[in-house]
C-alpha cells in the first residue's frame, strides 16, 4: 500500500502537530485534565460572583439606561437640587451638510473599552450629545449648589451651579468639569477645551447660566433661571460656554452621537450660536418618566383662544 500522505512522506511540521485532545492519555495528558477543570472552577466561581466581564457589561448598561424622574418645577423655574435633562434644541446646521438633528441631550459617555472591564464608571469620564430624549441614568443631571442650605432655593442667572450626575448608580456622584486645553488634553475631534465628569468638587466644575440675548444679559442678572427655555451654561474658570458640536461624530458604546466641548461660537452680531444654546428640562406632571418637552404644541385656534381669554376686550 502507499504511505499515508504527510505521516511517511516526512511533510514537515506534520508530526508537530497536536492531533490530540486532553481525553487521549498521551503525553501530559493528566495536567490538561487538571487544567480544565482549575479552568471551569474558576468560570463558575466567578460566575456566581458576578465578575464576569459580560455581567459586569451588563449591569453598568442597566444602570446607565435605568429611567428616571425629572423634578417637576411649579413655578416654572430650576431650583437647587432638581433633576433636569440638559437639551441642545433642534436647529439647522448651515456650516455643514451631514450633521446630527433634533433635539439632543447631554449624555454621559463611558469608553468602550472601560465598559467591557468595569461596571462602574471610571473618572474621568466622557461625555456626548445624544437624540436620546427620554431620561434615564445617563441623561438626568442635577443642580447642585456649595452650599447645602441652598436646596429648594431659586437658581438665579450669574450664580455658582454645579451639575451632578450619578449615572444611574446609588452611590456614585460625578461633577461636570473642564479646563484650559493642552497638547495632551482636549477634545477629541475639534481639539477644543473638553468637558469630562470628575469624582471631585472643585472650581473648574462650577457654571454659571446667562440669558442668550447680550443686549438684555445684564439686566437679567439675578433673576430666576426658567424651565424649559433656552439659557447659556458657561464655564467660570475659562468662560468657555458648554457647545454641542452636531456634524463631529463620535461612536460611542451606545451609538453614533455628536462631540460635546467647552468653546463659546459668535456670530457676526457678537451674539452666540445655537451651538450654545441650551435648555434646563423638567419633567411632565401628568406622566411619569416623561419631560415638558413632549407636550403638544397648540395649534392656530388653540393660540387665538388663549389669546382672547388674556385679553377679554379685544375683538
């Protein structure tokens, strides 16, 4: 008969080869028994604790898309310790064709290699403008202030906020934060000033909220901040204002979202852009984990019959 082809020929690095699984007792067959065994041991060990890295993926995802509830503001202003949802409204983008629409709301941003090896955030963290309007951990911020005797009081223009967020974790507390840019800290696709969360309270997460007409800026200076209309968020160690960069794209664990940066955009007016407009959103009285952003726009007649009941002597 004709010798097998690669056994008697002498091909080399055929008879190398491991043709052999750790059942057939050849060699060190007895330590690869041993081995898989020590190897299944420790799966099921860390199976029941809980540390495996999709368990630990999937709780950090559970906890980052948990809903949540939006305070409800009665007067129609923000207040210390109220959690809002920070939304860039919708506007068209004139400097680019491809750019990312509708309303899009501050998100935090874990990075995706971090998130496949802790289920915990990791400082500092990132953060992205999403069209992700429903609150949930990664979304909903609250307006935290120095001092603690200040919750429930009006937020006023030109004061001191800070912006907390726990992610949706019990425990955790992080601070939106940002400073000076440098060679070796910026953002990621305009290389502008970047904007993380930080476990830590100091003076480069402290903010301030102007209104968006300059002409009227001073006089609106310690007045209340209104709900669910447009502000500016500056910062105030660089007096950068919190922008929404809709036509940079990042790809994120959750999707493709837009860049966000602390850089303050001007018009020819000296007036800033809708880049850094922003609204304080609260939620809906009438349903649950839903915001004031979803209420219905009246229509032509609805308007007429408001305006008639304000003003009962027009005709």
């Amino acid at each position: 008969a004709a010798p097998q082809r690669g056994l008697l020929a002498g091909e080399p690095g055929t008879m190398a080869q491991n043709l052999y699984g750790p059942r057939v007792r050849m060699g060190n067959w007895n330590e690869d028994v041993y081995l898989e065994e020590e190897l299944m041991k420790d799966f099921l060990e860390k199976r029941d604790k809980g540390q495996l890295l999709i368990q630990r993926n999937r709780r950090l995802k559970e906890n980052l898309l948990r809903q949540m509830q939006l305070s409800i503001s009665e007067d129609g202003c923000i207040h210390y310790g109220d959690k809002v949802m920070l939304v860039n409204p919708d506007h068209p983008e004139t400097e680019t064709a491809l750019f990312l629409g509708g309303d899009l709301s501050l998100c935090v941003t874990p990075d995706e290699v971090k998130t496949h090896l802790s289920d915990e955030l990791e400082v500092p963290c990132g953060l992205s403008a999403a069209p992700a309007m429903v609150p949930v951990g990664r979304n909903t911020f609250i307006i935290l202030s120095a001092d603690r005797d200040a919750v429930g009081q009006v937020l006023r223009y030109g004061q001191n906020f800070c912006l907390g967020i726990t992610g949706g974790f019990e425990d955790k507390m992080l601070y939106l934060s940002s400073d000076h840019r440098t060679l070796l800290k910026s953002s990621k696709r305009s290389w502008l000033q970047e904007v993380y969360l930080t476990d830590e309270v100091s003076y480069l997460s402290s903010w301030q909220a102007a209104f968006p007409d300059p002409q009227l800026r001073l006089e609106y200076e310690g007045f209340p901040v209104p709900a669910n209309a447009k502000i500016l968020i500056n910062h105030c160690h660089t007096n950068r204002g919190l922008a929404a960069h809709r036509h940079l794209f990042l790809r994120t664990y959750f999707g493709k979202e837009a860049e966000v940066a602390a850089h303050t955009y001007l018009d020819s007016h000296r007036v800033e852009k809708p880049k850094n407009h922003w609204m304080l959103v609260t939620g809906d009285p009438r349903k649950d984990s839903s915001t004031m952003l979803d209420l219905p726009t009246p229509g032509a007649e609805d308007s007429r019959a408001l305006d008639r009941a304000a003003d009962p002597g027009a005709q």
